[in-house]
C-alpha cells in the first residue's frame, strides 16, 4: 500500500477522532443542562395551574404545600421565570416578590390589571390597550412594554359596596 494511502486513512481516522471528542464534549455537556421535572416541581406547577389569574407569592405556595421548603420554592421558581413560564411582577412592602404565570403564549400582546384585594389579574388587550399605549406614546413620547406593564386597582367584585 502506497505511503499516501496510509497517511490519508491514518488522517481519516484522527479526523474522526477529533468529531467524536467534539460530539462526545457537546453531549456531555448538554445532558448536565437538561431540567429534570422533579415531583416537587410538579406539586409547585400544579399550584400554578390552579391559580391561573392570581398574583402568587412563594409563602402562598408555602402555605398550600408545608413539605417543601421556602428556599427550594424561591429556585423552583427562579427555574420556571427563567423558562417564561412565570413573571415576576413586583413585590409587596415587606419585598416578597410577587409572580404570576404566564405560560406560552398566554399574555403576548397584553397588558395586565392586578386587583389589590383579591390578587386576581386580568387582561388588558384590543382597542383599550392600544387606546392607552397611543396615549401615553403622544403625550409622553413613551413606549409602553405591555408584557412587562402592570396596573394596580381594584376589581369590580372587590370595589362593590356593602363587600
């Protein structure tokens, strides 16, 4: 076999080598980044779900769930704001930070309405939302991020007299 031949083949197979390090370093280090849906983080999602239009604090979650820990909640939690599947939206005076879900493609293009009484939040979309975003643009030569934006109030059931 001509010295050629080997060379190439021996190249051939250090190439091949090489992509199977570099395949080999990608795996690695892509299955050390996958999240695991641990049962703790199902009870936490199923909390969630069930409060689909409120304001949520993570001692809520404490409170409904005493077996997990506040600090396991908070990571869960950073965990699910950094996967979009909860915002944050504030913090109360004490500075607990405040979430509530927002699931994909639950909130894109709208505002939200947070009632100071009860917690519950609604949307602010259509020809309202677009109304207040022109306003404020020409007045204030402001662009409002409605995903982010948040008005505090209260809602019709809370604000009913005699409540």
């Amino acid at each position: 076999m001509p010295i050629f031949k080997i060379f190439v083949i021996f190249q051939f197979a250090n190439d091949l080598q090489i992509e199977f390090a570099r395949i080999f370093h990608i795996f690695v280090h892509t299955e050390a980044k996958v999240e695991y849906k641990t049962q703790t983080r199902q009870l936490i999602m199923d909390f969630i779900a069930k409060n689909p239009d409120r304001i949520f604090k993570a001692s809520d979650i404490a409170r409904q769930l005493p077996s997990i820990s506040l600090s396991t909640i908070y990571r869960n939690l950073s965990r699910l704001e950094k996967s979009n599947i909860v915002q944050i939206v504030g913090a109360e005076e004490n500075k607990e930070l405040q979430y509530r879900y927002t699931g994909p493609g639950r909130c894109e293009s709208k505002m939200h309405l947070v009632c100071k009484d009860c917690g519950k939040f609604f949307h602010l979309e259509g020809p309202a939302l677009r109304l207040l975003m022109h306003s404020v643009a020409r007045l204030n030569g402001f662009q409002l991020d409605n995903q982010q934006s948040v008005l505090v109030g209260h809602c019709a059931a809370c604000s009913r007299p005699g409540r």
